[in-house]
C-alpha cells in the first residue's frame, strides 16, 4: 500500500515537473496573415511592397474610380443617387457637416502611406539610384495628394514626415502658397529622378511634368506651366492615342496605351474597384446623368456650335451629326444599350435628366449587374497627352496669345482618328480672349466626365457663372457661392485639433 | 510563471496517467465478502427502479432492478449509500447478513442540492458568492429549437434578447448584469463540462444543469475570461443500475408572432404615394391613367390588392426526436443520446435540420482511479435565400401591393414592381428564392477525456484533456433569372426589368476552421478538522490554445445553375483567400473554502492568467475574489425560537475579473498586405493603425451582497442580490484623432463603466393533498452609468450617463395650420414647414428649438422580470412562463415605418393621417423618408416603447401512471402540449416588441410555437 502512495506522489511530481520545461513561445503569437513592421524594410523586395502599398492609395476616394463624380458638382452632370451629396452642393449648401470626407480623408491616406514611406525606405540597404527612383515615386505620389488638398481646401497641414503620435499631429496649417511650394519641390526631386520612359503603371518623368504644369496652371504661372506641358510634347514619350476615342477608357485598350500619363489602376477579379464599381454604379444604377447644358456643348461635325448660324442643328434630331466625341461620352436618348441577347437593357432607376454617362462603359460586359462588379476593372487617367496638349494651349494662349503651336495642339486633338472634327476656325478664335474661350470649351469636350471640370472651373473663377444658368432636375437652380472656392474643414476634424483653424467664411 | 507551458504537456500526462492506473491496478482486493440483499422504496412504499447502491469502502456500486432489489458484495460493519435522483441519499450500516429495506423521501431541495462552480461542486446552501442554476429539466419544458434562448427568463440577471426566428440564426444576446463593456465583448464565458464548447452541440434533454457565476467572487476562478459573468453546462451523465432508453419527440408549427398591417388596397397607395411626392417636390410616382387602371378594374387580376405580407409569411413545421441509452453497471456508467431537428421557416428557401450526438462514459479502472470521455458533437444543415432576416422580409415591405409575385399570365415569370418604367422598391422575395441560395454545414465536437484520482483520503486529482472542434462550410450561389414589370408595355408585351440581380453570378465558398485545445489539472483537498472546522482547497493549472483558419474561393463562370461545386466552373476570373489567427491562455489558479459549524463560511479564489493578446511585458494579471456568508439560521437563536425559518443567509463578495476578448493581436504594430497592379498585380505593405503598445485587457470589479431566505421548509423562499460591476480600462479609440494622420487610431484602455443593479428572486411551492402548486418571480433591474469616457458625444456618450443614449427632440404633436407654425417656436427642420408637419417640443422655452432642446433617452429598460406558475394534480401538470422587460425604448423607421421607404406601403393608420380635412395630431401628413418636415431630424416620432410582458410558454402534460405503462414494459410515459409566445402585451405597433434594438422597423418575426410531444422510457 504505502509503496503505492509513493509511487503516485513520485509520479505526479515528475508530471507535474514536465510542465514548466516547455518551449517558450506558448503565449508569443504573432499576427499570421500580415507583417510585423520590425521585420520590414530589409531587402529591395521589401521596398518595393512598401512603395505598392503607397499606390494602392490611389484607389481610394476621388483618387479611385470616383473621380468621375467630381463632374457632378460642376454644370456637367447631376449626382443622381447622392453619392457625395454633391446635389446640396450645387445648391450653394456647403457647410462642415455636409462636404463628403472623402476631400479630406483620401489625400491624407495617401500622404501617410507616402510619409511612412519614406521615413522607412532611407535606412533600407538597397542600391541608391533604386532608392532614389523609389522615393521619387512616393514624393510624386505626396504631391500629388497634397495637390488635390491644395484644389480642395487651399492651405492645408503639412506633414512632410509622419506625426509620431496622436499629440503631434496635431498642428496648424499651411497656407496655399506653402503647399504650393513644398509641392513644386517635391515635383522636381521626382522630375530629377524618376526615369524618362513610357507609362506602364510606374509614375515616369512624364507623369511628374505633367502634374507640375497642372500645379502652375492653378498658379497661373502661365509661361512655366507652357515650358513644362513643352517639355512634356517634345519629348516624345506620349502620344494621342489613335484606336478610338471611347477605347481610351477601357481596360483592354488602356494597357500600354501611348496617350496615358498617369492613371490609377485596377485589376480584375482580384483588384476590382471599390464600392460597386462604376459598371453599377454608373452602368446600371445610372449615377451620373450629363444636364443638357453639357450635351449643347458639343458641336456639329461640321465644328459649328449648335447655335451657330448654319450649323444645322436640327432640334428633331438634336443627337445627328455631332461631335463623335458626344456620344462616346454620354448615352443619349436614342442611344440605347443592346443586352447580348438583343434586348433593350433598362438601367435601375429612370434618368433625371435623359442622359447618362458612357465614357468608361465597357458595353462588351453588358448586361450591368452586380455580377460584374469583380470584372470593372478600368483604369481612371489623371493625366493624358489630350490634357498636357489642352493645358499646353491655355498656357500658351494666356502668356503669349494665339500662336501656331496653339492651334496645332488643338488640332491634333480634334484630328484624332475616329474623332476627325475639323481644325479651329483661326479666323473665329484669333484673339487670346476668343481662343480661351474656344480652349475651355475643348477642353470640356475632350476631357468631359473624367473628373476635371470641377478643378478647372474653379482655377478659372466660373463656378457661378456656369452653375447659375442651370436647374437640378428637381427645378431648383443651382448656385455656387464665391466663398465655396475652397471647401470648408470637416467639423470633426476642428474639433480634434485645435489648432486648425477654418477657412474663412466657413467660421 | 516564467516558463510558459506547451501541448507536449497533453502528452506526458496521457502516459503518465497510464503508468499510474497500471501500478495501482495491481493492487488486488483480497478480504472475503459477504453478498448484501436489499429493497430500495419510496415513502409511499412502491418500489424505486434504478436507485443506485455504493459501498463507500469498496467503492463498489449497483443499482436497484425493475422490482426495487439489488444485492452487492459487503462486509459487516461497511457502510452503503443509497441515491435517487429526487430522492435524499442515505446511508445504511451492514450490521448483519440479513436483507436490508430501505425507505428514501423526496429530497429536501434545499438542504442537498449539489451545485456545479467553477472546477468542483458547492452544496448550493453553503454558497457565499452569487450563483444561480437551473435545472435540464426547466430548460426542456419549452421546446423550442434554441437552446441558447431557452434560458431567457430563467436567471435573475441574465437577460436574454433573442432577435429573430429565423432558423438556425436565432441564437439570442446574453448579458449577465447589464453591459460589461463598450470596447471589448459583453458576453459571458460559456463552458460545457468545463471547456469552452459550443452550447448548440446540444440538445435541451442532454442538459443536466445551468450554472450561472455573477460575482466576480465566484466567476474570479476563471481570471481574464470572465468579465461578463460565467456560464456552466454540465451534460447529463450515465447512472449505475438499470439501462433506460428514452425516445423523447414533439411536432410543432410555428408562425410569426406579429406582422404590421400595411395599406393593401392599390389606388389608396398610389394616390398616396402621390401626395408624399407632392409634399417633398418631387415627381408623381404614377399617372392618374395608371391610378385610373387600378381604379376602374378593383381588384382584379391584372389591378390587384395585394398584402406581400401575408403572402411571405406563413407556417413552418418544426420536429424533433430525441433518442437517449443510459445506465451502467458499479464499474463503468454510459449516457448516449441522438437529436435530430428538423425546422422549416416561416417562410420560403430555408431548412434547417440539427443532428446533435453525446456520448458519455465512465470507467472505474481501479478503486482510485476513474477514467472518464464526455464528447458531443453536432452537425447543422442550413439552407438558407441568399438574402437573409431583415434583408428578406423588407423586401415584402417594399414591394407595393399593387403587383403580385407572378405575372398574371399563369407564365410563372416573377416580377419585380408595377409599371415598367417606374423607380421600383427594391427586389421581390420571389427574385431572391429564385436565383440562389446559401448553404451553410457547420460541424461541432466538443471532445474530453479526463481521469480523476483519489490520491490519499480527501486529496483528489483531476486532470482533463479536451479538444473543441468547428468546422464550417459556406456556400453562396447566385444566378440570374429574369423579372418583369407586372403590367404589360403598350404593345401588351410583358417586358423584362432588372431589378433583383443577385450581388453576383455564381458560388462562394468558405470553409472555416477553428481548434482550441484546452488542458487542465486540479487537485483538490478536503477536510474536517476538530468536528467543527471543515476546510476544501483547491489547486489547478490550466493552458489553452486556439487557432482558427479559413479559406475561401469564388467562382464566376458556371454553364447552369445546379452546379454547386468549383469544379464546375473553367475558373475565369476566380479568386481565391485564405488566413489564420490564433491565442493562447496560461493559467493557474486556486480555491480556498473554510466553514465552521455550516454557520460561517469563507472562501477565496485566484487566478494568474497569461494570455498572448497583450505585449509581454504586460502580459501577466492576477484576478481574484473573495466571499463570506454568515448562515443567520444556523444559530441557535434563531433555530430553537424561530423554526419556520428554514434558511437564512446573508452573503457578501468583492473580486476582480477580466475581459480578454479584445481581439487577438491588438498591441503589435503590423503592416496590412495589400496589392496595386502595376500592370499584374503586385503585392504591398500598408500600415494602416497606430498602435498602443502597452494595451491590456479590461477589468471588472464586482462588489455583491446577497441574502437567501427559505421559510418552512421551502413553502416560500427568496434570494435577493446586489450588485455593483464597475469596468474600467475598457478599450476605446483615440477618437481625437485627426483625419489627418491618414491612419485610424489607436485603441488604448481609457473608458469606465459602472452597472448597479438588484436581483430578486421569490418562490413558493404548496401542496394540498395530490394537487400541488407553484409560483416564481424573477426580477432585474439595474442602472448603467458611463463614468469615465475618451471622447465624450453630448447626449449620447458622456459621464454620468447610460451608455449611447437616444439624443432626440422630443415630438409634441402636428402642426395643423400655418399660423400654428408662425406662432410656435423656430423648429429643427431646415425646410419650409407645413401643416401637416412635426411639431418638437421647444424644452429650454427660449423661442428656438434648437440642440440644446434634444432629450436624453436610454437605450436600457426599466427591469427585466419574468414569473413561473405551476400545478401538478396526480398526473396532470401545467406550467405557465411569463417573461418580460418594462421601459424598454427602440428608434425605428425605414420600411413599414417610414411611408414608402423604397416603395413600401405605409402601415395602415396613416389612413387617419393629417391632412387639412382630418386634423390628425399624432400622425403626420404622409411623406418621404429623408422629408425635413418629418425625418430630417432625429426626434422621439421614431423612438418606440418596446416594453412587453408575453405569455413565453404554456405547457400542459400528462404523465401516465406506472400500472398503465407497465402493461407496456415502459417506466414511464408523458404526453404534452406546449406552446410559445402565446400571448403578448405590449404598446409596440404592428411588430414584436422583441427585438435586438434599434434600426429597422421590419423584422424577421418571432415565432410562436405550436407543440405536441410524447416522452416514452423504457
């Protein structure tokens, strides 16, 4: 018996010693499916995926794919489902409270991912050029959202490295011309370093010329916003793209495409746009309907305005002989969108304003469901050779007035195979004031429902005069107040930092 | 605990057990014995089948046969045990050769229940810390097919809200005295057999009890799981004597509860329909030759009146059987049971069937050894739309009545609104059962093979090794199919419309994965020292892991819709993901409980947890608790001059709990994976939080004082209990943090909580003669009070508040003219008021209603209660169970509250809303969701008292007398009735009250139950 005993009590000893001999790691679990920063930033493959995940930014909010809703506050279109509330906006009700975050938001994930960046990437041991052609990359990228900020808001905080803690972010704000200048050195480190090649989805040389002529165009700083869209044409690396207007914005067609500059991209199934992506949202859900304003800008074939005397407009048939580019752009009322099996495909909702947008539409995936939201995949341009050409002739024009480098360049626009609009009548648009105005009206044409017109009416003091002419579906006029030219501070965001202060008119 | 301990652990201590049972099984039992004869009664004199008889020094047992007999092997002077379920064990002497005649009476509840707590058992009368239990036999009397909700009602402080009854989703919302936290999870701990097992693995009958730990004096044994109370399962287990096979089945039907009533009636709701238009600007919804169609061909086939709600909404059959084996011999015990239910939903496109199977056994492999494997397991079968709960039914809402779901060309084509060219609601019902479905399998198997020692006179040594297994496979398949407007175009074509496009085409697949392996060790010591002093102690370890993976794929791309697999599609456009997640838990702990003379008891638990989820050099807390209790009626005062007063005990607790359900890796500092196509797609890294390093779990503290009261002899009884839980470093984020950081914020351990609260309890059991009778009531009421927060919101997130108040103004009526709205204060509508138009109250009466005239409003009612009545004449029982919660507040709106919300027709009493002919005062003139003159501020027009008292369960049954079935060969046979949520009271309209909260005013209804069952033993 006793025996026994000891020999229990021996045995639950040793087991009970067993126990603390284990391994040390049974509470040390780590995160399976990420990585722990500690470990980063090691090899040129780690840099790499630091620098991916800094573009990955770009699909986010008006960077991404809903860029196209920045026309819907501008005379362009109507904001059919409130995406963005843009149908107040363009009533004149802009407050704090009623501003999409996505202004404010989006930019500044981008200018985190890009400062975290570039905080990491210096100590990294890779080659130096590498490095260099890296953080030229993400320093075009911070331009490029700060760019956005300084479009929307004016002067904005500026983080050029990243806040360590919640206490230090917290900071005043720059002015405009600050900005302004931080973005214009960061531009040339870029120009100086990123490589002078085509785009393939890589910012290039181009792509930092092209935003830095945009940046003196907001200025205007005409002349240097010519010699940069210049430097841009005579180097060679872009061209207009002469496969079809329409195919510029589709997938297949965008894919080593000689006219893009600088896009943000997508990739089906894996890397779809976000929210439904714009084959629902626009396809079927109609979001984006063009007011008549913008369908009468479009000239006839024969390059007469509408209202102009013998340009046969036959208001029967308001939709004949225009310019091509129209109904690339937006589906008309006898335009309808022919299902695979010959039916008629029928959007969600009606059109509040008959038309809707077509650029961007890939009809070869019709019918437009939600089955299709894993296949929208359309890259969004920021920038085009059509725009550097645009920006090119306003530059010129406003520092030097009409000259034959200017019609050129709007001609080889409208020249474009499958576009063939006859060149500009130099005896209409021969003054710098007329062939401004004949610029802005290309310029809305060529680059319409892309996301630019919002930008550019406010660079050029228009708002108000465009937006006032015309109604919301609803009837109501629309209106855009001058203090609206930058767009007030979220109020949370005052809140939380003290130390910004709201732009004027907004207090 | 500086070396931390690993799985190899299991391992040593399988081998070491076996080496154990093998040296003391060479120990041979060598005395002669004598062969004891013996009769087991009750008082009434009838023979007791299957009471078991124990040898306490051989430890030998048997159970009595058919006739009440049993012989076992005894020698003189040896003592015999001898226990009934419902009986009082006694104790026999062998004093002689001769048969012994045993007598048992009932069992005296209160002086013998045996209670389960955490690691061990407590006589529930000598408890000191706040417990509660119910018994297997109370959760089965409701046959519903959740268990979970089974114990809404039950315990003074756990509320149960169950949100919906729909099939397989039903599972209810458990808190244990109030919310716990705002940061971390607010549900308890629930462990089956001491692990954490999934509560649906079984079924109502394999339920021996329910423990319920509230103080963290008694839940304080389990650390830093623990924060939100304990919930202790425990299954029933084999009994020696003779094997009974059991067959329990019921068949039930089931309907909702309660539905709105909508405007039905075509013209009425599109001339409605208009005038809510007209009111907001808008454009008219139909053309008054569209209203005419309606009009001048009432109710027709083409023009119908159609309710959608009681369309979609009908009957489900519900069964279930129950097949149970259980007995034993002295040595080894089984308990083996099957489930199999079987529910139909209300509506169409579900099915749900539940296998459940358990499995108990128990060997007596020596004198001192006992080896035991307990392993239950389930499988659930769903089959489910692919649009599910609310998301279904306010689709019925939405549809308008003046379509039905098919054309009425007999085609079978559904359809999806009225006119072609008009905005359409949203989806119908019909689209969604028709173009796919989601099937969900889940496997479950608590599995646990544990051997308990008698290691010398009163030290046992339990050790058990446990593996809770889950697996789940989803599927989510979706296809097109066509849908029509139900009116044909001009050309008297019906044409197609798409409205009710699946979210994609094609199937998902996930399948999920989740192990924890626990592994625990106690020994346990007990003794009586000097008579008087009586000392338990306990000492454990315990480790756990968990991993749980998934993986998931997507196919797009299939040739027709029956395919079900991902083979089954060429893989265009395929994607595909994957990942994993694990934690891990160290503990020891310990018990000390010290009585003296039954009258005054001690007792003192700790727990030093470890767990993965917080930084290393935080890692390690120590928890504990400590309770005494002073049994007032077991002085001699009170027991030789006051004998009525069966019981009388005052208790008294504090202890320190934790909450580790804050995610797994909250402190490190990781950068997401993420992708950007260059031009393939290449991978990324993004940081995307700051991080607080030094994060840790949240505590609770809970102080409890409690009183326990039975009066002769059970005839009345109360518990009544106190508490106060106050939570503290509850997780929050840094809300101050700026946008524009671009990351979202840390979470760091900053709020605090407080909720106070009373719990009665109050029972009463009579008989006279053969009829006998009960009463009880249940009741909770408790305050929650933020007391420490970040970033505080006005009204609805600040000190000295409930947690996330309604922040409304407050509605006083409608405007019924426009000098009415001249005179009256400015109003919160940013539109050009109405008559017709809310009128809100102007609180602070400075001319402007403005924010400082919103109202608080909390989001926690009044008290939750609910009672129990009971008779019993001879065979007869019924049993009646009201539960309820009072002050119950709810902000609603949308479909069926908001008129025409995506179409949907407005309840029928906005046939008396205002307009300039009816001056309605409570219900405005019909607008548009989003129309400022209503629903352009929050007010108290959309909070809803939700309070309701219901009639939870009726059960009726009879139990066949014993010469009746014994004619059969059966022990026993009880035939019932049952029903659920009979009867409901309630000020809520249109709904049941029940409901998960606040949002949508369209539910998936609750059910009531319709059942008839047959219990049959043999």
């Amino acid at each position: 018996m006793k025996t026994r005993y000891i020999c229990i009590i021996l045995v639950a000893v040793v087991v009970t010693g067993l126990l603390p001999s284990c391994n040390k790691s049974y509470l040390d679990k780590n995160p399976t499916d990420a990585i722990s920063n500690g470990a980063f930033w090691k090899t040129d493959a780690d840099v790499q995926m630091g620098l991916t995940g800094v573009y990955r930014r770009l699909q986010s909010g008006f960077f991404g794919h809903y860029k196209l809703w920045l026309d819907t506050y501008s005379d362009n279109a109507y904001d059919r489902h409130s995406y963005f509330n843009f149908g107040e906006l363009t009533q004149g009700v802009v407050n704090p409270g009623n501003v999409s975050g996505n202004f404010y938001n989006a930019p500044y994930q981008g200018i985190a991912a890009a400062n975290y960046f570039l905080d990491n990437v210096e100590a990294a041991p890779i080659v130096e050029a590498d490095k260099n052609k890296y953080k030229a990359e993400a320093r075009f990228l911070r331009a490029l959202f700060y760019f956005d900020l300084a479009q929307s808001f004016g002067g904005v905080i500026i983080y050029k490295t990243a806040p360590k803690s919640v206490d230090d972010s917290k900071i005043k704000q720059s002015t405009k011309d600050e900005l302004l200048t931080f973005i214009h050195e960061e531009l040339d480190f870029a120009i100086a370093n990123l490589p002078d090649v085509v785009y393939a989805g890589h910012a290039v040389k181009g792509s930092a010329q092209a935003l830095k002529a945009n940046v003196f165009l907001l200025q205007q700083n005409w002349a240097q916003a010519a010699t940069l869209a210049g430097e841009v044409m005579t180097a060679g690396k872009f061209l207009l793209y002469q496969g079809g207007y329409q195919n510029l914005f589709l997938t297949p067609t965008q894919q080593a495409n000689p006219e893009i500059i600088f896009s943000t991209k997508y990739l089906a199934p894996n890397n779809p746009q976000g929210g439904e992506g714009l084959l629902v949202e626009i396809g079927w859900y109609g979001a984006i309907n063009p007011y008549q304003n913008m369908v009468d800008e479009y000239e006839m074939a024969n390059g007469k305005m509408i209202t102009e005397a013998g340009s046969g407009f036959d208001p029967a048939n308001p939709y004949n002989n225009r310019d091509p580019r129209l109904k690339m752009t937006i589906k008309v009322p006898n335009d309808p969108f022919i299902n695979p099996d010959g039916s008629v495909f029928q959007h969600s909702d009606p059109l509040l304003t008959g038309f809707t947008q077509k650029k961007y539409l890939d009809l070869t995936k019709l019918p437009f469901d939600r089955s299709k939201i894993p296949l929208t995949d359309q890259n969004i341009i920021h920038y085009r050779y059509a725009d550097v050409l645009l920006m090119y002739a306003e530059a010129k024009n406003e520092a030097t007035g009409p000259d034959a480098t200017v019609y050129a360049a709007l001609n080889s626009i409208r020249s474009r195979t499958g576009v063939n609009m006859p060149p500009v009548d130099q005896l209409l648009y021969n003054t710098k004031d007329n062939l401004r105005e004949f610029i802005r009206h290309e310029r809305r044409v060529e680059l319409g429902l892309e996301g630019h017109r919002y930008f550019d009416l406010k660079r050029w003091g228009l708002m108000q005069a465009k937006l006032a002419p015309l109604k919301n579906p609803g009837g109501t006029p629309l209106k855009f107040g001058e203090l609206n030219n930058v767009l007030p501070f979220p109020q949370g965001e005052l809140d939380k930092n003290p130390q910004l202060t709201q732009n004027k008119d907004y207090k | 605990m500086k070396n931390p301990f690993t799985n190899g652990v299991i391992k040593h201590w399988l081998a070491c057990s076996l080496v154990i049972a093998f040296m003391t099984l060479n120990a041979q039992e060598t005395k002669a014995q004598n062969i004891i004869n013996g009769r087991v009664n009750n008082s009434s004199g009838e023979p007791l089948v299957s009471a078991t008889i124990n040898n306490k020094r051989s430890k030998k047992a048997t159970a009595t046969n058919s006739t009440g007999e049993f012989s076992i092997a005894a020698n003189m002077g040896d003592v015999l045990e001898i226990s009934f379920a419902g009986m009082r064990t006694q104790e026999v002497a062998v004093n002689g050769p001769g048969a012994i005649t045993v007598t048992l009476n009932a069992s005296d509840a209160i002086e013998d229940e045996v209670i389960v707590v955490g690691y061990g058992t407590q006589k529930k009368i000598n408890l000191s810390g706040s417990v509660a239990t119910v018994s297997g036999k109370t959760i089965a009397q409701r046959p519903t097919p959740n268990i979970q909700n089974l114990l809404q009602g039950r315990v003074a402080g756990l509320d149960v809200v169950q949100s919906t009854g729909e099939p397989g989703r039903d599972n209810g919302a458990l808190r244990i005295r109030g919310l716990g936290s705002y940061g971390a999870s607010s549900s308890p701990l629930i462990l089956v057999d001491g692990v954490i097992g999934s509560i649906n693995n079984l079924s109502p009958q394999d339920i021996e009890s329910v423990t319920v730990l509230k103080d963290a004096a008694s839940a304080s044994i389990y650390g830093a799981r623990a924060a939100n109370g304990v919930i202790l399962i425990t299954t029933k287990k084999g009994k020696a004597g003779k094997n009974v096979i059991d067959y329990n089945g019921s068949w039930s039907t089931s309907e909702a509860t309660a539905y709105p009533d909508l405007i039905t009636n075509s013209v009425t709701y599109m001339e409605m329909y208009n005038q809510a238009n007209a009111r907001s600007g808008r454009a008219l919804q139909y053309t008054q030759a569209q209203i005419d169609l309606y009009k001048n061909n009432p109710n027709s086939e083409q023009y119908p009146n159609f309710n959608w709600l009681d369309y979609v909404l009908g009957k489900g059959p519900i069964q279930n059987h129950h097949l149970g084996f259980s007995g034993g011999s002295d040595k080894t015990t089984y308990n083996l049971s099957m489930n199999y239910l079987d529910q139909n939903s209300i509506t169409k496109g579900y099915l749900y069937k539940r296998y459940n199977a358990l499995l108990d056994l128990a060997t007596q492999v020596h004198k001192r050894v006992k080896v035991s494997t307990n392993i239950n397991f389930s499988f659930q079968d769903a089959k489910a739309p692919w649009l599910v709960n609310d998301d279904l039914l306010l689709l019925a809402y939405a549809s308008a009545p003046t379509f039905k779901p098919f054309l009425p060309d007999g085609s079978g084509r559904a359809t999806n609104r009225d006119f072609a060219g008009n905005t359409s609601g949203n989806r119908s019902v019909e689209e969604v059962y028709n173009t796919g479905g989601q099937f969900t399998k889940t496997y479950n198997v608590n599995a646990q093979a544990f051997a308990e020692v008698d290691v010398i006179q009163g030290l046992k040594w339990l050790s058990k090794a446990a593996v809770t297994f889950y697996n789940q496979d989803f599927k989510n398949r979706q296809f097109a199919s066509p849908s029509y407007a139900y009116q044909p175009n001009a050309g008297g074509v019906y044409t197609q419309v798409a409205n009710g496009n699946p979210t994609y085409l094609g199937l998902r697949q996930t399948s999920t994965r989740n192990i924890t392996k626990t592994f625990y060790s106690t020994l346990t010591y007990s003794k009586t020292f000097a008579v008087d002093h009586t000392l338990n102690a306990l000492a454990g370890y315990e480790q756990q892991n968990n991993v749980s993976t998934n993986l998931d794929g997507a196919r797009y791309d299939f040739p027709n819709n029956t395919i079900m697999e991902l083979n089954g599609s060429t893989g265009l456009n395929q994607t595909t993901g994957g990942g994993s997640s694990d934690w891990a838990l160290q503990s020891v702990f310990g018990r000390i409980n010290y009585q003296y003379k039954e009258k005054y008891f001690l007792e003192g638990n700790i727990r030093r947890d470890g767990t993965s989820r917080v930084d290393p050099k935080y890692r390690w807390g120590t928890f504990s608790g400590g309770s005494v209790a002073w049994k007032i009626s077991g002085e001699n005062f009170l027991k030789e001059n006051v004998s009525w007063v069966s019981d009388l005990k005052l208790r008294a607790s504090y202890g320190t709990l934790g909450n580790q359900e804050i995610g797994n890796y909250p402190y490190q500092e990781i950068l997401s994976l993420t992708s950007y196509p260059y031009t393939g797609l290449n991978s990324g890294a993004l940081l995307t939080r700051l991080v607080e390093k030094n994060l840790r779990w949240e505590k609770t503290a809970v102080t409890n004082f409690g009183l326990d009261l039975e009066l002769f002899k059970g005839l009345f009884g109360a518990t009544v209990d106190l508490y106060k839980k106050n939570t503290t470093d509850i997780l929050a984020q840094r809300a101050d943090l700026p946008s524009s950081v671009g990351l979202t914020a840390p979470t760091v351990n900053a709020g605090a909580m407080v909720n106070t609260g009373i719990e009665v309890e109050l029972r009463h059991q009579h008989s006279i003669g053969e009829f006998t009778y009960g009463a009880s009531v249940l009741f909770h009421k408790y305050k929650n009070e933020v007391t420490k927060v970040l970033a505080p919101t006005l009204g609805t997130f600040e000190v000295g508040q409930p947690y996330n108040n309604y922040f409304l103004y407050v509605w006083d009526g409608i405007f019924q003219s426009q000098e009415e709205i001249d005179k009256s204060p400015k109003q919160p509508s940013s539109g050009v008021l109405k008559p017709g138009d809310l009128k809100i109250k102007d609180i602070s009466g400075n001319g402007t209603v403005g924010p400082e005239d919103r109202v608080r409003y909390s989001r926690f009612p009044d008290y939750n209660y609910s009672f129990n009545l009971n008779a019993g004449w001879k065979g007869f029982s019924v049993t009646a169970f009201f539960q309820g919660v009072y002050g119950q507040d709810v902000q609603v709106g949308d479909w069926g509250y908001d008129p025409f919300f995506q179409g949907s027709a407005p309840p029928t009493k906005f046939l008396n809303a205002w307009t300039p002919a009816n001056p309605s005062n409570t219900i405005p003139a019909v607008y548009l969701r989003g129309y400022s003159g209503v629903s352009g501020y929050a007010s108290t027009y959309f909070l809803q008292d939700a309070s309701y008292l219901r009639l939870k369960n009726l059960y009726l049954s009879y139990t066949f007398p014993q010469n009746i079935v014994k004619k059969f060969a059966s022990q026993g046979l009880i035939v019932y009735l049952s029903g659920d949520n009979l009867v409901t009271w309630t000020q809520y309209e249109g709904n049941d009250p029940e409901r998960a909260g606040s949002g949508r005013f369209a539910q998936f209804p609750q059910l009531r139950i319709y059942t008839a069952g047959v219990s049959i033993k043999f």
